[in-house]
C-alpha cells in the first residue's frame, strides 16, 4: 500500500462510520457551557463540579487570548493525541458550532496519527464519525485522499532534509526517508488545514505526549505560521486543564526558551 493511501485511512474510516446502518448514541448536549456534562459528578465530588462549572466554564473558555475556534481545535487536538476519546464527540460538536470546519477535523485526525502515534488517532474515528453523522455531514465536505498539495518552500526543505540526514542517516534511512516523502512533501503540504493550524495542533500533541525536545523546531515553524506569543500562552493555559499541569510545567522552559530566542 501507498503512502498516500495510509494518509487516506482516518478520513474513509470516518465515511464507513457515516455510512454504515449504525445509530450512533447522540452527543451530550451541556446546558452549562463549553464541558461535557456527567451526571452526578456533583454527588461524587462536589468540589470537581464547583470547579467545572465556576473554573473551566466560567473562566477558562471565556479567556481572551485564543479564539473559541481555536481553543476547539487545540483541545480537539489534544484528546485525540491523548487517546481521550470518551467526551470526544461532545467536543467535535462544539467545536463544529465555534467555525472549526469538517474538513478541518478530519485532516487533524491525519495529521496527528503521524504525530501522535497511529492507533490513537484511529481510536478518534468512531466518536468523529458518530458527530458527523449526526449533524449529516457528507464526503463532499471532507478532504480530497489526494488533493493538489501547497507550494513546497524548496530552500526550507533542503536545509531542514540535510540536517536530519546528517544527523539520523545513518541511524535509520527509512525514518529519514519518509519523514521528508510522506511528512514535509506531502503532509505538511495538504491544503485543508492552514500551516498555522497544523503547526499550532502539532505542538499540541508533543506537549500533550511530554514530547519536548521536538518543540523548539515545530514551535518556531508555528510562530513563523503566524502564531502569536499571546496564543502560544493560552493554548499553554488551555491544556492545563486537558492534559495537565505537569505536562505544561513540563513544556514550558523549553517554551520560554523559544519565546526568548525570538525577542
């Protein structure tokens, strides 16, 4: 099988989910705000609901700095590189409501199963899937398998391809390989999901993964996406509460470092 038809697999699991004869269970639909609702938490653990509702709803998805499409699409991003799939509908539905498009979903799926590891993104498949049927969305709404593909920066590439060559080479020729075909030729490449975005939900993943050796280079190609350092400390803030504070304590010298090094 083809490179490109692994890149296809997360977008035709999702039209099987919308065509098969399956009801999918309705997303939960929270009269509170932007978390998906459990009932009971209250007679469980009461201060855990004082804090979803006076904390997270109150605040936290109120916050400037990151729009509510963004902040979608970062915590999206995050449960599916954190294989949190049990509240995932509720939030594609959310996230569906504040201007993430279809499309965009589905190529974060693709995207992440290279930066989040295969499984988890498929195990994302069956929740998406369940928010687009409900809402009736269709294949001519998601991406192409095989679109025309984003002008390649010629000069970036080669410099970026040289430097993994030099250094990994000789460690693993079919990583360095495909890393250059599969990712920064064609992934990279997809016109679905804006740079920016692909950028911003990588970064996501590797702080959602505790990957941080690799955020210098994707948190840098961000900010030259567009990200700005108010949306880098927002996002930081968003996956506190999705991920973690030890993750983000975890990302944020090597953060600062970065933000430092652009001043």
């Amino acid at each position: 099988m083809k490179y490109r038809d692994f890149i296809a697999l997360s977008a035709a699991a999702v039209l099987a989910t919308l065509a098969s004869g399956c009801t999918p269970p309705e997303p939960p639909q929270s009269p509170t705000g932007p978390i998906a609702p459990v009932q009971g938490t209250e007679n469980v653990a009461p201060a855990l609901a004082h804090y979803r509702d006076d904390v997270v709803v109150g605040d936290l998805w109120e916050r400037e700095g990151l729009s509510a499409r963004d902040r979608s699409l970062v915590t999206v991003a995050e449960m599916i590189a954190g294989n949190q799939s049990v509240e995932l509908s509720f939030y594609v539905n959310k996230a569906l409501d504040d201007g993430v498009l279809p499309r965009e979903i589905s190529e974060t799926i693709t995207h992440l199963a290279f930066y989040s590891g295969w499984q988890n993104a498929m195990a994302a498949v069956p929740k998406i899937g369940a928010a687009f049927k409900e809402r009736s969305i269709e294949a001519s709404a998601l991406p192409a398998a095989d679109p025309e593909l984003l002008p390649l920066d010629e000069a970036a590439e080669q410099a970026r391809a040289q430097q993994v060559e030099s250094n990994f080479g000789s460690v693993s020729p079919g990583v360095v390989e495909n890393t250059g075909k599969v990712l920064f030729q064609d992934l990279w490449l997809r016109p679905d999901l804006a740079p920016r975005d692909r950028s911003l939900i990588t970064v996501v993943a590797l702080v959602t993964s505790g990957q941080v050796q690799q955020i210098p280079f994707h948190l840098n190609r961000a900010m030259d996406n567009g990200l700005t350092r108010a949306e880098v400390a927002e996002t930081l803030n968003q996956l506190a509460f999705y991920a973690g504070w030890p993750k983000v304590f975890t990302a944020m010298p090597v953060v600062k470092e970065v933000l430092g090094a652009r001043q």
